[in-house]
C-alpha cells in the first residue's frame, strides 16, 4: 500500500501511514519526549531529534483553511486536470493541518474558507491510497 | 568583516533564446559584466559562484563546469549553488561571505537557466517537484502556481484581496517591463486581459503567472580596496537576510503571508541599520502577482492585509512613493531561475547608480527580495550608492 495518487518518495521509516490508512485511520507521529504532533508523520523528532515517537490517531475534522483548482498539472497529473486540492486545519489543534482532494460530492462554486470538512482515507487503484476532504 | 562592493552588471536578453546554449548565455552576461568596469579581463578575476537551479532544465548534471570552462575560468575556485528560484540570490551570499571573510579580492557571480525547451508540462513538473514530492506533489500534484493560488485563496477571504487588484500588479509590471530592453515580454495589458486570461490555477489566471524564460545574468563582487580602482560608482552591500520555511506549505503556521521573507527581511534592515522607510527603490519576488502582494505585506511596506490598497492607490509605480519591480518583475521581464537573484541586483545596482529604464529619482537605498520555492528560502539584500 502506498500513500497518493503518483507516489514518488516510496521508501521510507513511516510507510506504515499508508497501511492505517487503509484501516480508515489518519496517523501522525508524536513526540514521547516533548509531546510535539506532527503531519505529515516523521519518524523523527525535529525539535528534540529523537526518534522515539508514537503514532496518534487524527480526528480528520476541521475548517477549510484553503484551496485552488489545477487546470494546468505536471507530466504525471496531466489525466486529472482540473482536479481541486485543499488544506484544512484540525478542529483539536489548527496548527495541525491536512491537505487533501476536494470530494468530488462537493459543488466548486460552494467552497469557502472556514467550511467544515472532513479528511478521510480513499483507496485507489494499483495498491494506492490518498485522502479526500468530504463535507460533515 | 570587510565591506563588499558590485561593480560591474552583465545581463542577456531574457526571453525564448533558441539561438543559443545554457554556456553561451551565461558567456553573454560575464562579457557584459566585464565590459562594465575597469577589471579589463576575466584573468583578474579570483573565483567564480555559479547559480543554476535544475539540472533537469540544463540537460546537465553537475552544469556549473560547462561555463566556467567557457568564460575562460578553469583552474580558478568554483562552487555551484541551488536555492530553487532564489539560487541568484544564494551565489551573492557565497561571494560577498568569501570577500567579507578576506578569502577572495574579486569575485564573478554568475546565474543562468535555460526553461523553454523543456515545455510547458515538463517546466511545470519540475518546478512542482521544488516543492515537497513525497508528501504534496506526488500525492496531490500541487504545483507551483497551486501553492500560490492557496495563498491567494486565503488572503482573499481574510482580507478582501481581489483578483482585480491582483491584475493591477500585473499591468504595473508589464507597463515597466516595455522600457526594459532585455524583458521577455515587453508588452502593456490590462486588467480586463488578466481577468480574461485563461485560469491555470484558480484564482491565479495566465497573466498573474510569470513566464517560462531563457536568461543568465552577472556581476562582477569585490572587496574595498578593489572598488576603489575598478570603478566610480561603486555599489555597497550593506544587509543580508537569508531564511528558510517548512518544506512542505500545508505545515506553514500562515497561509496569508510568508514568514521567512519577514524573518530575513528584518535580519537584512538590522544589519544595514535602515528602516524600511530608507529604501528607495526594490525588487521583489513577483513569480505570481500574489506573491508581489504578499512581499509589500511582509516586508513592511504596508500593513498586513493592505497590499491590495497600495496597488489600487499605484503607489509601487517607477514615478509613486514605493517603486517596486522598475525592470519589469519576473511578470513581465521573465524569472530563469538561476538568474533571477542576479538579474535584481542588476536591477538595483542601476537604479543606485543613476542608470535605469525607469529610473526613480535620487535613489540611495535599494532592496532586492528574491523567494526561493513557496518560502522554502527567502534572500533580502539592502544595497546602497
């Protein structure tokens, strides 16, 4: 299982994001030693370079922070456009935020900064698995 | 630390070059440095720093060679140094750190990129890959201009920025590049062309997006007591700033600013001893209107959230009270990335000097705030007459 639609970095010490992903959990990592949550997950410590970290399962709910349309995409995302992206800020810690597609079920028109979304886990075709940001 | 002067400027003809290679471009600006001082010939010359950004657009790993080699430099010290679109601005700091330390008397730093050839898909790819491709641009192909269209995004809702001020900037920009015989598209728009321009990553249309560009750019760096025999109108470089941001946009603690351009920007004014109201002319990173906008927030030339008040009123005209982008911008003068940190001295040095297509008036102080990525790195340079 690995994590977004054209992985590029595949090996890594936190390849186990893509398999709870799959289990409908959205992990990031933190610190045992000074307690700092970090998404994307890291496998080590930025602030105490230490690697002793646990993983801590995310609500996925939070506010839209931002957005964009592509309608022009890299080589590899040329199939897709126009396809839309977003960023939302957590609703336990906004200094936590996910970026994600934007659901399809969600009109353009009707997206607004500070909207309640949700981060949820989408499985892809050839043993991959994203997210999308669907509405509550 | 010893005191470090540009005293001469070399600048090719920005644009779509397909009469030429990455080599002979960067020859063109080294030439053209040399003429512009007494330094008579590259013997005198100590050591060289080469910018280039991406060996993918070069067509060349390890590209740094092919021009020193070319510019009749081989056997001299020579690094080559990346900072992404800010790799101009890096090779200034490697020279004025190796004069300032006393390693080096005259230095040549040298910025070139060659983007056209690689096409529209392929540029876009390899500038998105700038930004981090394990966690964004593999995962969600946001581009270059993705990442900025959600800065915009969010500048707009916090504080009512429109597109149609975003497109002032542009027009502003295009207006000054029409006198800038080395800009890529000396052409005057209008708002209503921005606004009708095609969406490639909304809200950012075509003509909030600078351009796909060939260009290399030069300036020969020395210490002091080389000034003094070299040239008349010497140009000091009295601050420095340099910061970084996270590497991936979605970790930024704001999406309606970037906090390292206010990180080095105050590093840069503490060093030079100015306040932002001494500087009389700049150039600031303008790769996306937005990002123009966001640079007058950032760097205190108006409060955050009024950006979009000081291009309404013209204020950052050649002519108004804070001139910005007098060569054009990378809007309209075009942004080969290696170059591009190079090209703003240039910029900024004739403008010292006295020497500009649109020359603002007296100027003593200038700024050049060059962004590397989306805030990745950020370089502020305060130079002086």
């Amino acid at each position: 299982m690995l994590f977004g639609k054209n992985p590029i970095i595949t090996q890594t010490k936190v390849s186990e994001f893509a398999e709870r992903l799959k289990e409908n959990k959205i992990m990031g990592t933190k610190c045992k030693k000074c307690g700092q949550i970090y998404y994307p997950p890291r496998w080590a410590c930025a602030k105490c370079l230490t690697e002793e970290n646990e993983w801590v399962e995310l609500s996925g709910e939070g506010k839209l922070a931002t957005f964009t349309t592509l309608n022009v995409g890299g080589t590899k995302f040329e199939k897709d456009i126009p396809y839309t992206v977003g960023i939302i800020e957590l609703k336990e810690d906004q200094n936590i935020k996910i970026m994600g597609w934007i659901s399809n079920n969600i009109d353009r028109e009707n997206l607004e900064v500070g909207m309640d979304l949700k981060a949820v886990p989408k499985t892809l075709e050839d043993d991959k698995i994203t997210i999308e940001l669907i509405k509550v | 630390m010893k005191k470090v002067a540009i005293v001469g400027l070399g600048h090719s003809k920005f644009g779509v070059r397909k009469d030429i290679s990455l080599r002979e471009m960067a020859y063109e600006s080294v030439k053209g440095a040399i003429e512009d001082c007494n330094v008579g010939s590259v013997d005198e010359i100590e050591a060289s720093v080469t910018g280039i950004t991406s060996d993918e657009f070069a067509q060349q790993v390890v590209p740094a060679p092919i021009i020193t080699d070319y510019i009749g430099m081989v056997g001299k010290p020579n690094v080559r140094v990346e900072a992404a679109c800010a790799t101009g601005s890096a090779a200034i700091m490697t020279a004025y750190s190796w004069i300032a330390s006393g390693l080096y008397d005259i230095v040549l730093a040298v910025g070139a990129e060659k983007m056209h050839e690689a096409g529209t898909s392929h540029a876009t790819e390899i500038m998105a890959m700038a930004g981090d491709s394990q966690w964004e641009y593999g995962p969600f192909g946001v581009t270059f201009p993705g990442f900025y269209a959600m800065l915009a995004i969010a500048h707009m809702a916090k504080f009512g920025t429109t597109s149609e001020q975003l497109a002032k900037i542009a027009v502003k920009n295009h207006k000054h590049g029409v006198s800038n015989p080395n800009a890529h598209m000396r052409k005057e728009i209008t708002v209503e062309k921005v606004l009708d321009s095609f969406m490639v990553a909304y809200p950012l249309h075509l003509y909030d997006c600078c351009l796909i560009t060939d260009g290399a750019a030069a300036i020969i760096m020395v210490s002091e007591e080389k000034a003094k025999e070299l040239t008349d109108t010497p140009i000091w470089i009295e601050g420095i700033g340099c910061s970084t941001d996270t590497a991936t946009v979605m970790e930024r603690s704001t999406f309606t600013g970037i906090n390292s351009t206010r990180k080095a920007a105050q590093m840069a004014y503490k060093m030079a001893g100015i306040t932002i109201k001494d500087v009389d002319v700049a150039t600031v990173h303008d790769c996306f209107t937005i990002a123009e906008l966001l640079a007058y927030e950032d760097l205190d030339f108006c409060k955050k959230g009024d950006g979009g008040k000081l291009i309404d009123e013209g204020e950052t005209y050649y002519d108004g009270s804070t001139p910005i982008n007098t060569d054009g911008g990378l809007k309209s003068k075009g942004h080969p990335l290696g170059a591009t940190g190079i090209s703003m001295a240039v910029e900024i040095s004739k403008q010292l000097r006295g020497e500009a297509y649109n020359q603002v008036e007296g100027a003593e102080i200038g700024l050049a705030h060059n962004v590397g990525g989306s805030g990745q790195y950020i370089f502020v340079n305060i130079y002086r007459r």
